[in-house]
C-alpha cells in the first residue's frame, strides 16, 4: 500500500507532460491563426487581381 502512495505522491516527469501539453496547445493556436491569415490573404489577392486584368 505504501507504494502505491508513493507512486501517486511522485511528481517527477510531470514539467515535461505539462510542457508537451502547452507546445500542443501553442501549436494548434499557430496553425488556426496562419490557415485564418492565409485565407484571408488569397482573398485579397483575388480580389487585386480581379481589379487589375477588369471586367
């Protein structure tokens, strides 16, 4: 029993979990906001070209 108390109570390894979870977390935002830009900025582009070769 008192092992597993131990093992329960250990907390080594736990900053690096913490740390992949937050990298994941960054890394998904990153992703959402540059697919978001990237949209975005095609559609201006579009929109340039469309006013530069007229009707």
């Amino acid at each position: 029993m008192k092992r597993i108390w131990t093992f329960i109570k250990d907390e080594q390894g736990l900053e690096t979990v913490e740390y992949a979870i937050i990298g994941g977390i960054i890394t998904i935002a990153a992703i959402a906001t540059i697919r978001s830009i990237g949209t975005q900025v095609g559609v201006m582009f579009t929109s340039i070209l469309g006013a530069l070769t007229g009707p």
